[in-house]
C-alpha cells in the first residue's frame, strides 16, 4: 500500500485493515475494495476490484477537494 500512496502522490488518510474490520462493517469479503469516506463518517463512493490514476482523479479528487 505505501508503494501505491506513493507511486500516485495521494495526500489523503488511507484506512488499512490488517485485523478485517471493514470486511466485517462493509460485508464485502472482494479484494481489493475501497471506500471513500467524508469527515462526517458517510461513505461517499464504494469500489470493487482495481482503481487506477484516471478513476482517482475523476471521482476522489473533486470529493477531496469539497469543503
């Protein structure tokens, strides 16, 4: 993961889960998923399967960017 938050610059919090909490409150059990949560706990986007530059830019980026 520090590789990928590197490789692509992100700035953001990152949330890993080595104990799989997020399987257990998300009740999704795919590799790799991603969650885009806001600061007030609500999940704003949901992925399954692989993000790549072009879908961070176009859907994370403006959501990080609210204030």
């Amino acid at each position: 993961m520090t590789a990928f938050v590197k490789q692509y610059g992100i700035t953001f919090p990152i949330w890993l889960d080595p104990l799989g909490k997020a399987v257990e409150v998300f009740n999704n059990y795919n590799l790799p998923s991603s969650y885009v949560i806001d600061r007030s706990a609500a999940v704003r986007l949901a992925w399954v399967g692989k993000i790549s530059r072009e879908m961070l830019e176009k859907y994370v980026t403006p959501l990080v960017e609210e204030q």
